[in-house]
C-alpha cells in the first residue's frame, strides 16, 4: 500500500494521470455550471480553478484531497473521531459517526490506519491503511456517497466512480476558506465539485444528479479534514455531512 491510498483502491481513487484526464476533458467536455455554495463553516476569500495546468499529473483538487499529507502533524497513536448527519426535508435528522484509529508504523512514522464508517447497511469496510500520509476519511466519505447513490437508483458504482474522479480532475473549483477551529479561524481550502450535472445518463436519477460536494480542509485541524458535505438544493433539500468532533485533550507534560 503506497503513502497516499490503498493498494486495493488505487484504481478506484487514484488522482488522475495526464493521459485519463485528457481524455476525460475531452470525452465529456464538462463545466461547472456555478460553484456550489460553501457551508456556513467555509468563508471563503479567494478561489480559482482546480483543473491541472498543462503537463500537472493531478489537478489542484486531487491533490488536496488524495496525496496532500494531512496526517504529517499528528502524532500517534490517536484516533480521530467524526460525527455524520443526514438530513431531508421530508424526514428527522439521522445520526452516525466514524472512526480512524491511527498507529505508528513499525518505524515510528505515521501512520497506519484503521477505520470504523458509519454502521449497519450504512456502513463502509476498506482495507487497513499501512502507509498513510494523506488522510483516508475522503475516500470513506467518497465510498459512501458511490454506494449510496447505486442503492437509490438504477446506475452502477463504476460509473459514479469515474464521474466524480472526471469532474475532481476537470471542473473542481478550490477555495481559499476559513475553519473555525478550537475556538479560533485557522486558514484553509475548500474544494467545491457537481460531478452529475453534464452526466450522459443524468436523465436516470435527475434528483441525485443534482449532488453538490464541498470538502473542507486545513492543516491546523488534526488529519487535516475539517468537514466534507453532500447536499441536493432545491424545494426538497437533503444533506449528508462528515464533521471533525473537538479535539481531544492534550497529553499532560512529563514533570
């Protein structure tokens, strides 16, 4: 298993290389028709474009989400705890959480990582994490929303799958954001992406196409994932948020 993913899911997950993401702007020619709006946490104070430059490997949003190395400062062993809501407009707020309980690899460094997604049918199992550097909640969050959407309609996950991968290649915009942290704002990104709105098969789950994902980020929070939400707008909205929980107490000094 290689520092940024799993081994198991690096074709899955893996940030676009020079020549998929080529063909993908090309294939589907996708545009962000207008950013979807940041949730309250996010201030955001700038933004631009996350499609990679000419001869970039990844784009802007790939690598804040998948090879940044959100787990650089922190030290083990620890597990970093995640609260999950969903709710509707039609239905009461359901509640759930996730785990990632992270160790030292067998050299000291960090991390190796186990995690707990959520429970019952909801719930996500992914090979254990051995050489994490960059934090592995994204793509449980990501597994999630895949397998849910294949559960609510008639698409396969393969095809949900590439779509966002496309669209975090192509169309994702990012964000200078604002965290509120603590008790104060830390600096930070927000990546911005609605990957089903130019989908071939849109026609098939018009509702679910209308999915918009914010991930906010920052290296001042522990793992370096804030917060990371799926919403649906409209007159009958729905939202699914992952939230980092407070931190957990400090480790008392040695006298």
């Amino acid at each position: 298993m290689n520092g940024a993913m799993s081994a198991a899911h690096a074709c899955t997950w893996a940030p676009g290389r020079r020549a998929w993401a080529a063909v993908a702007v090309a294939a589907c020619g996708l545009a962000l028709a207008g950013s979807p709006s940041p949730p309250a946490a996010v201030a955001a104070v700038g933004s631009s474009s996350s499609a990679s430059a000419a001869g970039d490997p990844i784009s802007e949003a790939e690598r804040l989400l998948f090879t940044h190395p959100h787990l650089a400062t922190v030290h083990t062993p620890r597990t970093l705890s995640y609260a999950w809501s969903a709710q509707t407009a039609a239905s009461a707020s359901v509640s759930d959480r996730a785990t990632l309980a992270l160790r030292p690899r067998p050299d000291g460094s960090c991390c190796s990582v186990h995690g707990e997604y959520l429970s019952g049918a909801m719930a996500v199992h992914l090979p254990d994490f051995d050489e994490a550097t960059a934090n592995p909640i994204v793509m449980y969050f990501l597994e999630s929303e895949v397998r849910r959407l294949q559960r609510t309609t008639t698409g396969q996950s393969a095809h949900f799958r590439r779509q966002i991968r496309m669209a975090l290649a192509t169309t994702a915009r990012v964000a200078d954001a604002t965290v509120h942290w603590n008790g104060r704002d830390v600096p930070g990104h927000a990546v911005l992406v609605a990957p089903f709105l130019d989908d071939p098969y849109r026609a098939r789950f018009e509702r679910e196409a209308t999915t918009e994902y914010v991930f906010l980020l920052s290296d001042e929070v522990p793992g370096g994932v804030a917060a990371m939400t799926a919403s649906i707008p409209g007159a009958s909205p729905e939202r699914r948020r992952l939230v980092l929980e407070d931190p957990q107490p400090a480790t008392p000094a040695q006298p």
